[in-house]
C-alpha cells in the first residue's frame, strides 16, 4: 500500500512537501480550485524544487477550466523539474466549477478531453475540436527543451460514478473514486474500469496491445471532525490509491456525499445571500473550515457514516481489507495547520506498522 497527502494549493507551505517527503509518504497530490487556492500548478513547480523523491501531481486538475494542451504542457514542464515523479490526476470540476455557479463538465464531453489528453501524453497527433473546428494537435518537443514527455506521465482519472470509472480504464492509468462507506468497493471500481479497459482493446484492433494497469485506489479521511476521526473519500487509479482529507462538514457535503444534517445551518446561511451569489457561501472554505453552527451538527453517528475511525489496529486491518480488493494508494486531503502533525502520527501509528 501506498501512503499519500492531498493538500489544498498554498503557495505560502511548500515546506510541507519535504515534510511529507522525509516522514515516508509516497506522494503529495495538490487540489485544483481556482476562486479558493493557490494555483496548483505553481505550487508544485515550487515543491518540485525542494524534493527529491516524493512523488507529486494535482489531485485533482479540472479539464472544465483549462484545456487538454495546457494541463499537458503543465505537467511536461513538471516532467522536467522532477522527471518521472509527477503524475497527472484530472476530474469534471466539483468545487473549481461550482464555486463560480456552474456545474461540473458533462460525461460526454469529459470523455472527449480524456481522449485528447491521452493522445497528447504519449506524444502522437490528435484530432481536436475547438470554436467549430476540428484540426491535429501534438506536442510540438525536441531534445526535451523546455518540457519532457519523458518518463511517461502516469494520467489518473476521478470518477464517481459508473460511466466515468469506465473512462478511467478507456484512457487513464488509474482511477481516483470515493470508496465506503460512501463510495464504491474497490473490486466494484476495478470491475467497471477494467470494462473500459476492454473497449479501448478492442477498438484499437492492433498487433500492440493497450499497456496494462495497475490499479490503486484513493481515499479522503477528514479530521477536521470530534476526536480526530476522518472523513473518507476514495481514489482508484490505474494503480489503485486511497487518500485521507482533513476536513468535515464542508468538505463532505461539497464533494457530493452530502450530509444530512449540514443542510439547514448551510441553507439558512446561504438564505440571507441574494440568490446570484449563493454558490459563494457554499463552498467559500471548502477543506480549510467550519462555517458557524456546523461543528455542532457532527456527531458520532455522521462520523461513522463518512469516515475512517478507528485505533491504529484497527485502521491497518481495515486498510489491509481494502488493499485485498484491490487498493493500493491511501491519500490525505487537508487544508488546516494540522496536517503537519497529524501526518506525523499517521506515520508514527499506522504507516510504519503496515
């Protein structure tokens, strides 16, 4: 199993990469939102600097706000600073596009960029349609000047869902997905990625066949929560890795496991907003804080329908559980100042003994 950090996009805590990086972790994934954070790729560039092993990547970068060349060109150069320990994770855009009152990007029209993504990455001409034409792109590299394609670039690909985990086998590497209590099993991700695996193959129709996966799944746990528990979300990747984030209510109720309970406090407050400027408040903190009146709405029974919880004995069982059916990454999102320390206890507690 694999241990990892996902952290919110802060220009002004680049220290915390070699921290993660001296206390064992295997990587650092880096949030995507635009209207709250730092810019996520220039974060990395910083941390990219001041690290020598571990590996780093966005977690994750949203194909709504910037096109399939420019996430590429992003990573290329990431590629040059830290070669073949970068990795390009993308979604449809949850906060990043819901933060600007817009919804996250259509299937259809993910599975369009992936393929473009795709193409590009292994640095081969792809059809690209933009503006009501459609015209070849490529990667336009030579002797690695600039950026570098080289060490291949691992694509991760976020889905929640049935058809976009399908998408993740069509044209990822890996499967980033919210696992249980609220998500999907592993083996279930993995089944429904390895169909779209499949399809791939058989469109190709060619003497190569399509590069083997290996899975690993994600998932989130939050502490920001009574009695240090965490929230969980899960990631599947083409390698299958699990992440942990440091944070509730918000961070729940944004990322589409809402909680029950967080409705009247986030409604009521969001009521004295006019309506135009509502998806402000909703996710104004997402990860770093608690609105006032949220805390009191955790309780023990939310905690243990969307976290992790547990004594060290008893994570590593539950941990080993979920590597059984397939994961192989475990992440932790946070955005508060107590990730420096709880990412020490984590690795005191669990990581060291596993």
């Amino acid at each position: 199993m694999r241990f990892s950090v996902c952290v919110m996009a802060d220009v002004d805590e680049i220290g915390f990469f070699s921290h993660a990086e001296a206390l064992g972790y295997d990587s650092v994934w880096v949030t995507d939102s635009q209207m709250l954070f730092s810019d996520c790729y220039a974060v990395l560039a910083l941390a990219a600097r001041q690290t020598r092993r571990i590996r780093l990547g966005p977690g994750v970068a949203i194909c709504g706000t910037r096109i399939p060349p420019v996430h590429v060109a992003a990573m290329a150069t990431l590629n040059r600073l830290a070669p073949g320990r970068v990795h390009l994770g993308v979604g449809t855009g949850n906060t990043a596009t819901r933060s600007m009152g817009r919804p996250p990007m259509r299937i259809a029209e993910y599975a369009e960029h992936l393929r473009v993504m795709r193409g590009l990455l292994s640095g081969e001409p792809v059809d690209y349609a933009r503006d009501g034409s459609t015209r070849p792109i490529k990667m336009l590299i030579r002797e690695k000047k600039y950026m570098s394609l080289e060490p291949r670039i691992p694509l991760y690909v976020s889905g929640f869902g049935p058809r976009a985990m399908e998408l993740a086998g069509e044209f990822g590497d890996g499967l980033v997905f919210a696992i249980p209590p609220r998500g999907v099993p592993p083996a279930e991700a993995l089944a429904l990625a390895r169909g779209g695996a499949a399809r791939r193959a058989a469109a190709w129709r060619t003497s190569t066949p399509p590069p083997s996966p290996t899975w690993s799944c994600s998932s989130r746990a939050s502490r920001r929560t009574p009695s240090g528990s965490s929230t969980r979300w899960g990631r599947t990747s083409w390698r299958v890795s699990t992440t942990s984030t440091t944070r509730c209510t918000s961070g729940v109720s944004s990322r589409r496991h809402s909680c029950a309970a967080s409705g009247p406090a986030t409604a009521s407050s969001s009521r004295r907003l006019p309506r135009a400027h509502r998806h402000f408040r909703t996710h104004e903190g997402h990860y770093t804080y608690l609105h006032p009146g949220e805390a009191e709405l955790i309780d023990a029974e939310l905690i243990r329908a969307t976290c992790l919880v547990g004594e060290a004995d008893e994570l590593i069982e539950r941990i080993r559980e979920l590597e059984r059916g397939g994961l192989r990454e475990l992440m932790f999102a946070t955005g508060v100042d107590e990730k420096w320390r709880f990412s020490e206890e984590f690795a005191r507690r669990v990581v060291a003994r596993y």
